[in-house]
C-alpha cells in the first residue's frame, strides 16, 4: 500500500515539508526514496500530500521521507527525550508453570544533549541511525522505526558493549500530513513513543528479577514437598463419541468427502458449493484436515436442515463449534487460538450469506437449505441535490443503478491492487496497468459514474465492457461474496 509523502527534498538538497512549498510542480520537489519529480497537492477537502509527476507512486517515498526527516532533526537539534526504563522478565518452569514480572525504573537523566552527532555511522558490524557523544564523551545511538525495529542480533550486540541506545517509534505518524516543527515535537520531546533498547542499568535490574524467579522455583519446591503424594488415576477409559472421532480422523478424506457429498445430496459431478470452501485469512492450517471437509462437515452439524420442519430456531455459540470440531479433527490445545479465528471467520461468512444471524460469538440458524437464500432487491434512493455526502454514508446499500450498488467500505488498497492483478487476465486485456486503474479509483474525490468508470478502465489498458465484473472481483461493489479484510470507507466518503 502507497502512504503519502509529506516530506521532500527541494532543489538545494534540503528537506521541506507539503506546507511549505508553492503548489504543484512549482514545488521544486524531489521523492527522498527514488529521486523522481513531485507534485505538491494541496486541495481544498483532502489532507496536502506530494504526488510524483509520472502517475506512478514509489513503495518506499512516504516511509524514505519520514525516516531521513527525524534523522535530520535529530542532527540539527541535537537534543532528544528519554523513556523510562522497562524491564520485561518471562520464564517457563516445566513444572510450576509461567513466571512473569514486569520492572520500570525513571532514570535520573531525562534528555540527551548531543556535543556531536552523525548520521548512518558504523558501529561496530553494524550502522546507527544517529551515533554521537555526551558531554562526558559517552557514545549513545539513536534508532528511528518505521517499519523496521532494531534486529534482535544488533540489540544484543549493543548491549553486550554497554553502549545506550534507544529507539523511536514513528509508524503512526506515516499517514500524518505534518509539518516539521510538528514532527519535531515527536522525534525530540514525546516521551511515549520511544523506548530503550541497550542500557547500562538493564544487566542489574534483570540479575534482581532472577533472584525473585530463583525464590518463587523455591517456595513451590517447599510447598509440594509438604504436600503428600497420592495415588495415580487410573488412566481414562475413551468414551464412544472418542471412538467415533479415531475412527472418522482415520478415513481418507476422498471417503469423507464421499459422505458429505451424500449427505447433501451432491450427485457425482455436481459442483461443490463454494460457501462450503472459504478461504479464511487467519488459523486454517492449525485444523489438520482439506477446508472443504472441515467446513462441510461443520455446516452439516451445526446448520444444514434439508427437510426444513424445525420449530425452534437452532442457536450454537462459537466454543460449541470449537469442541465439536476440536474432538472430531483432532486439534490440539496450544493451537486453540488459530482454530477458533479461523472458525470465526468461516461462520462471519456464513452469516453475510443469510445462513445464520450473529451476536457476538453467539449464532442462530436463519436458513438450513444448502444454498444461501435469495437477496431481496434493494431500494433504490432518488439522490436530491441538498443531500450531503455524510447523509449518504449513513445508508446501508443506496442502490445507485439497476446492477451496479457500491459497497459501504472497500477493502485495502494493497488488497484491492492484488485482486485487480489476478483478474487482469479474465476482465482486462493483457495491457491492464492495474497499479494506476486501483490508485484512481481509490483517490476520486467524488462518487463516479459508471460511464467515468468505463473511461476509467479503458485509459488503463482495460476493456471497458467489463469493468463491473473487473470491480466486482476487486470487492468495491456489491454482489461480490469475497471476505473483504478490515476495509476502509470509499474516498468520497471520507471527507
């Protein structure tokens, strides 16, 4: 996903910010991550941010800019705020169980004032951000994050050395629009964005949080001698639902696709249903058995009713999904977590299709038929002229035109550019520029016509006749039964 630039290099090599350049090319302006010419945008309803003049955004301009701009604050300022000292002590006894305890310790020192600093110096095997020297002639470093932390080796390096080091944490800051004195206040002064990585005192603090592990192993050693031994249980005697899960876990899965085929009534060669094959984005490899089993088997259970006589609406919760299905796979408990995502997404999208109405982790069985049931029509609003843009945001569907009805929120761009490039073949022509089609749709500031997106696909190399099935498989638009992942309100709703 492309960030906007907020920072630039002007003609004389110095850094300056979107607020303090004349507008457009005028700018002057130079992408600190790939050198190419930018374009100062400074709208009247969007955040300002710099564009490069070609059309085509570089990946690393936005994330290039913020880093070489706290790097050269650091440089010219000299002075830089220090977070208090956290200690985080974690031990696993194979016997008595977890053992955690957390430390934090305020430093008397509060700033570092730089005599010297510079930049991208060598340290040892490795290279600092900024590397300088205290009054007292002590070296320090400090680390700018915006993607990438400090690797683990290069910490243990700098505090096998005892050399101060801490880091600046400015990830969040990516998609700001700021000026510099703005983000100057986050690189020098803010004291929660930051936190040590080397520090002299860490050694000692960690050496006490040992001793008091060391005496809790002690003090439960002491209190199981005390206690006196009992006989060991009898192992337990597997149940028949037990038997019946080792017996099904040791079928094929051909042989258990067979039976859920006759179970649904699925004649050889009928097409599977492809709600009964979802892929789920998280937790799907930690059940051991094809998707389609697992998910046709669960559906079986828990939902499907072909003959449709049930009186009573069929209510599960999620922890009910997860035992049957833990017994009957044979999932373990330290994968607990991955099963029961991947089980809540299956079920969310379940529940989008009009088999099931969900509250919370809880859900009750709206439609047992194996097909998802019909979608009613939507309404089609008449849009007057006096209605704002937030008002139509509030509409749950707002049927636009007989087959074309955009989604309330879009997924991801990064998201978006992905599937635009699997459907290029099927859709677009070879020719499709799917990186420039996705960064216009995503930066139009009003909601487009079907005839603005026609032109739209036909400018990037696209075949304008199938720019609804093309936006259908991006999961802009309605119809589309992708799973969309987090999503984000279209543009012209987000002014």
């Amino acid at each position: 996903m492309h960030h906007r630039i907020v920072f630039a290099l002007d003609r004389q090599g110095r850094l300056v910010d979107i607020h303090s350049v004349p507008q457009g090319l005028a700018c002057g302006c130079v992408c600190p991550g790939c050198g190419g010419r930018l374009l100062a945008k400074q709208g009247q309803i969007r955040a300002w941010y710099f564009s490069h003049a070609s059309g085509a955004e570089c990946v690393s301009g936005a994330e290039t800019a913020l880093h070489l701009a706290a790097k050269r604050l650091i440089l010219e300022h000299r002075s830089v705020a220090l977070p208090p000292l956290v200690v985080n002590f974690r031990r696993l006894h194979p016997r008595f169980g977890l053992f955690e305890r957390s430390k934090t310790v305020e430093l008397p020192e509060k700033v570092w004032r730089l005599s010297e600093a510079r930049a991208e110096s060598r340290i040892g095997t490795y290279i600092a951000d900024v590397a300088g020297h205290l009054d007292d002639r002590t070296e320090v470093i400090v680390e700018v994050k915006v993607r990438h932390e400090v690797e683990p080796e290069k910490a243990k390096y700098l505090r096998a050395r005892r050399v101060p080091c801490i880091e600046i944490d400015l990830l969040p800051l990516l998609e700001e629009s700021l000026t510099l004195q703005e983000l100057a206040w986050h690189v020098l002064e803010s004291g929660t964005n930051r936190s040590w990585v080397s520090n002299s005192a860490y050694a000692e603090i960690e050496a006490e949080l040992l001793a008091e592990y060391q005496a809790w192993i002690a003090r439960k050693s002491s209190d199981v001698a005390g206690v006196p031994r009992h006989q060991p249980e009898p192992p337990k005697q597997p149940s028949k639902a037990d038997e019946a899960n080792a017996r099904y876990q040791a079928l094929p899965d051909e042989m258990k696709r067979l039976e859920l085929r006759t179970v649904l009534g699925l004649a050889n060669g009928a097409c599977w249903p492809r709600h009964l094959q979802v892929s789920v984005r998280e937790g799907a490899e930690a059940i051991p058995s094809p998707i389609d089993v697992w998910q046709g088997a669960t559906f079986v259970r828990f939902i499907y009713d072909p003959i449709g006589g049930r009186e009573e609406t069929k209510r599960f919760s999620l922890s009910h999904v997860y035992d049957w299905v833990s017994g009957r796979f044979g999932t373990s408990e330290p994968v607990r977590h991955q099963v029961s995502a991947a089980l809540r997404l299956f079920l969310g999208y379940l529940a989008k299709c009009g088999f099931l109405e969900r509250n919370g982790d809880a859900f009750s069985v709206l439609h047992g038929g194996l097909w998802p049931p019909a979608r009613p029509e939507p309404p089609v609003h008449l849009a007057k002229p006096s209605t704002s843009a937030r008002a139509v945001s509030k509409l749950t569907a707002v049927a636009l035109r007989r087959e074309w009805t955009w989604r309330e929120r879009w997924p991801l761009e990064d998201v978006a550019l992905l599937r635009a490039s699997d459907a290029t073949v099927r859709y677009a022509g070879a020719q499709f520029n799917a990186q420039l089609f996705v960064g216009m749709l995503y930066s139009m500031s009003i909601e487009p016509s079907e005839t603005a997106v026609k032109t739209l696909v036909t400018q990037c190399g696209g075949i304008a006749d199938a720019a609804f099935d093309l936006l259908k498989d991006i999961g802009v638009v309605e119809e589309s039964w992708r799973m969309l992942r987090g999503g984000v309100e279209p543009p012209w709703r987000c002014t």
